[in-house]
C-alpha cells in the first residue's frame, strides 16, 4: 500500500493591524496576500475590514480581528485573537507583523487609560503588540512599522527633537507635532528593539528583522485630512509589503536621536513602565 501523502505545511501568516479599506495597511494586506502569504486584517472597523477581505485573493484572508489599539486591554485582546489563529492553525508561527495603525488628531484627547491617543495608538501599541506576540514570531519573522513619515513635522523628524518632559502633550497640543514626535518614537522603539533581538543571539528572535519605513505620501483619509491631496494614490502604497517581504533590507537615515542607545533605552524604560501601570504586566521578557 502506498504511503499517504504528507499534508502540506500551512503558508506563511501575516498580521496587518489598520487594515480597513481606503488606507496603506489594505494596500499591504493585499500585496502580502499576493506574495503568497495568509493575512490577519486588524481594526477597529468591521465593515471597512471585510471591504478589504472582500477585495483580495480568494482564501488568502486567514481572519478578521476587531480591536481598540488605544487601550492596553485592547492590544491584549488583539493579541489573545491572534494567538487563537495561529493555535488553531496548526503549525507555523506568525511570519510578518506590520504595525501599520495609525492616528491623526486635529484636537487632543485621552484614552481610557489616560494616555494622549496619538501616543496611545502610535508608539504604545505597537511596542506591547510585539512584545505579546513575541512568543508567536517564526524564526526568521519580519517585523514592521510605519515609523518615519514624510509629511510629519520637520522639528520631530529631521532634527530629532524628543519633548522628554511632555510626551503625552499635556502642556502644549498640535496635532502635526503629536504625530511627528509619535513617528520618531515608534523609530526610535524600532531600532532599540531590532539592537536588543540581536544581542540575544543565539536564541532564536536573534533572527526576527525588525524595520521602520516611510510608507510615502499617500493620499488617504488621514492625509487629507491633515495635509490636503499632496501623495499617491493609496493603490500604489506598496512600501510596506515590499520591506516585509524583500531579503537582506538595508536600513539608514533618521533623526541621530534614534541612533543614540541612551535615548533608545530611555523611552524603551518608559514605554515598559506605562504598560507595567496599566496591567499589562511585564515587556519582552528576557530581551
């Protein structure tokens, strides 16, 4: 009698938070999906969620999860439904994690954790997904994030300026400085998080890429609410599947404070001491 066939490994899985139709993380989702890859779409709108399943491969949509990124209860929510895909898939682990969501705010407000919201979504969410997904990463996972932003604030941007005294805006509100700082934040967590993977070798997230990229200028809904049709169209939004996907990416470029370790590590401490404060326990356990 001959031998059953062996079933055919899973392909690889991808999570693309902000994934809803009409912005950057659907364009992504659809090219990764493309590229071979089974993509997890993250939002916190459903309709716009399915608008974007509805529009990519047949069977290339391994689910559609909601959450409320702003909240430390929500990014573990996220991350308990990610977890659940990945289980119940039954081999393999998550390939690519894009942290593509994002806010733009025209006026101040505060979580329910009592964070700034552009804060909240972009620099503290992204930084504890990763670390709860951690354990779920393959080998050689990619890790992304949307961290440099051509049509952010010059001041935060390109020279580098860290409002140390007054990240949560309290002070003093613009919204085009809260998310120009937010984008130098999230490099800054990117490239301390990429140094600390390496330095862990030989254990096996030594292999876990981790890059921050400027998506572009693109036109959606949140550029032009902030700056005006000035970019591409968001069909053409094709960075972010590309890094997640391309072998050996170079990086470069930045504001010198993301370069600067003591720096990195200072906000590395006060991200993981906001989470600690808000029940979500310890960061990145043993990196």
């Amino acid at each position: 009698m001959a031998a059953a066939a062996a079933s055919s490994p899973p392909r690889r899985l991808a999570l693309v938070t902000g994934a809803t139709a009409g912005g950057i993380g659907a364009t992504t989702a659809t090219r990764l999906a493309a590229a071979g890859l089974d993509v997890l779409l993250a939002g916190r709108n459903v309709a716009g969620l399915e608008a974007t399943a509805a529009a990519m491969p047949a069977g290339s949509v391994a689910g559609i999860l909601t959450a409320d990124l702003s909240t430390v209860a929500g990014v573990e929510e996220l991350a308990r439904g990610v977890r659940a895909v990945v289980d119940a898939r039954g081999g393999g682990g998550l390939h690519t994690l894009v942290n593509n969501a994002g806010v733009f705010l025209k006026r101040r407000t505060e979580t329910a954790d009592g964070l700034e919201t552009t804060f909240a979504v972009n620099v503290m969410a992204p930084f504890f997904l990763t670390s709860l997904l951690l354990p779920c990463l393959e080998e050689a996972a990619v890790v992304t994030a949307a961290a440099a932003d051509a049509t952010a604030d010059a001041t935060w941007t390109r020279a580098g300026v860290v409002a140390w005294e007054d990240l949560q805006s309290t002070r003093s509100y613009s919204a085009y400085s809260s998310y120009g700082q937010s984008k130098l934040l999230l490099l800054m967590v990117a490239r301390e998080m990429a140094a600390r993977f390496a330095a862990s070798a030989p254990a096996p997230r030594s292999r876990v890429g981790v890059v921050a990229l400027d998506p572009g200028t693109v036109n959606t809904a949140m550029l032009l609410a902030g700056w005006g049709p000035c970019g591409i169209d968001v069909s053409e939004a094709g960075d972010s599947a590309w890094v997640a996907t391309a072998p050996n990416v170079e990086s470069g470029g930045g504001a010198p404070v993301s370069r600067d370790p003591a720096a990195r590590a200072r906000l590395w401490r006060l991200l993981a001491e906001v989470v600690a404060s808000r029940g979500g326990g310890e960061v990145f356990p043993g990196v």
